[in-house]
C-alpha cells in the first residue's frame, strides 16, 4: 500500500475515533486510500487484503466491517437476504445491482423521485429508506 493510502486509512478511522490495529488500518486502507468510494462484499475485501500480502482472515474482515458501520464510516446494503455489501458513500442515494455479475453501484439519486410513503404504524418513524434497484440483462 502507497504511503497516501496509509495515511487516508488513518484520517478515516480517526473521524470515528476507531483504534488503527493492523487490520483496520489494512481494510481502511483498501476502502478509501485512493479517495473513492467503494461497494464491497466481505468475501472480495477478504481476497483483496490477501493479495497485498496481509494476513486477515474472513471473520476478522467481517467483524471489522460491521464495527466500520457502527461507526458511521461506511453503510451495510442488503441486496437480498442473504448478500450485503459495504458502501463507504454515506449520504442517501439509490443504487443498481447488475444480476449478471454481482456488482452494486451508485444510481443517480437526481433521477429519482418518491412521491409518497405508506403511512407507518402509530409509534414509529422511517428510520431510512433503502432502494436497490435490480438489473438484468434483456433476454
């Protein structure tokens, strides 16, 4: 990893007051060291970390992936129920999940327009609003 990397993995684990271990510092590093953000899965960050040379194994990357959204540094997206992936984007915005390939980007948010919600039941209030919006190819 470039020194720059190292260092933007560091300013972005300071903003949440997270510890810079080995490991965070590693996955941090891979998240946002070249300053763009990032739709991940445990699984690819996993064979990310161990193409640099870095030993980190799957639950450690899926527990620190869970502890980056704790903290506020990154957003967990739920595709279906049982595919999450981890966006390092966290203002509201829509995405596209590519059926194909697995993949999951941004969508543009200026092109969406929810006119109205479902009133929710008494006692409670819309936390979030999460929309995926899943593409395959016409057959």
């Amino acid at each position: 990893m470039t020194p720059e990397a190292l260092e933007r993995g560091k300013r972005w684990l300071a903003k949440a007051d997270l510890r810079p271990t080995r490991q965070r510092l590693a996955l941090a590093s891979l998240l946002v060291g070249d300053g763009e953000n990032r739709h991940v899965t445990a699984e690819g960050l996993h064979d990310a970390v161990l193409s640099t040379g870095d030993k980190v194994s799957l639950a450690t990357v899926y527990n620190t992936l869970k502890a980056f959204c704790d903290a506020g540094l990154m957003q967990e997206v739920t595709v279906d129920g049982s595919r999450s992936y981890f966006d390092t984007r966290m203002d509201d915005h829509p995405h596209f999940h590519f059926e194909d390939s697995g993949t999951l980007t941004d969508a543009p948010a200026t092109e969406l327009e929810i006119r109205s919600l479902p009133d929710v039941p008494e006692g409670y209030e819309i936390a979030k609003l999460d929309v995926v919006i899943r593409l395959r190819r016409k057959t």
